[in-house]
C-alpha cells in the first residue's frame, strides 16, 4: 500500500473528520524521485475539542506509528477543531522548500 493511503485511510478510521488533506511533499526535499517521505498533514476533527495541540500531535504520531515505521522522514501536523478550521476558512500554512542536502 501506498504510504499516503495509508496515511490517508489510518487517519479517517482513527478520527471523526471534518477535513482531511493529506500531500505527498517528497519532491520539495533532496530524496530520490517518487519517495513517500515527506508529508503535510491537514486534519480537522471534532476529537480535538478541548485537547492541547500537543496532546492532538501526539495522538496523530500515535494513530500514524505503522506510516512512520514505513520510512515516513516528516510530517507537518496542522491540527484544528471545527471551529478552529472554520475561522481559518480552510487556509493552511503553505511549506517551505527544502533547504539543504542533496543525493
């Protein structure tokens, strides 16, 4: 399987999800073509109601420990509420390219 469907389909089974975008973000880093190492995670949930942001972080790493055995290098969490993720109006921070290392 696919390490973003896996990210994709572990996600959806362990939250209850308002929105769920996740990007294979690997070509904006010095991996070989095609590598499923890099991610942006953009999870919006009900569960994370009244749950410190770290506390929502590590139930993510919890949820995703087989993905990241899988050769996941980086994930970028950006964890909302509803009401977090509805005053953002679906905006997301943007990544930044990477900026060092080469093959």
């Amino acid at each position: 399987m696919q390490v973003q469907k896996l990210i994709e389909e572990t996600l959806s089974t362990s939250f209850t999800i308002t929105h769920l975008d996740v990007a294979n973000e690997s070509h904006m880093h010095s991996v070989p073509a095609n590598s499923e190492t890099h991610f942006k995670v953009v999870l919006a949930s009900p569960d994370f109601n009244g749950i410190r942001k770290v506390a929502r972080h590590q139930q993510v790493y919890k949820a995703l420990d087989e993905a990241i055995k899988k050769g996941v290098h980086a994930l970028a969490l950006h964890i909302y509420t509803e009401d977090e993720w509805r005053e953002k109006a679906g905006d997301s921070p943007t990544s930044p390219n990477c900026m060092g290392g080469g093959q």
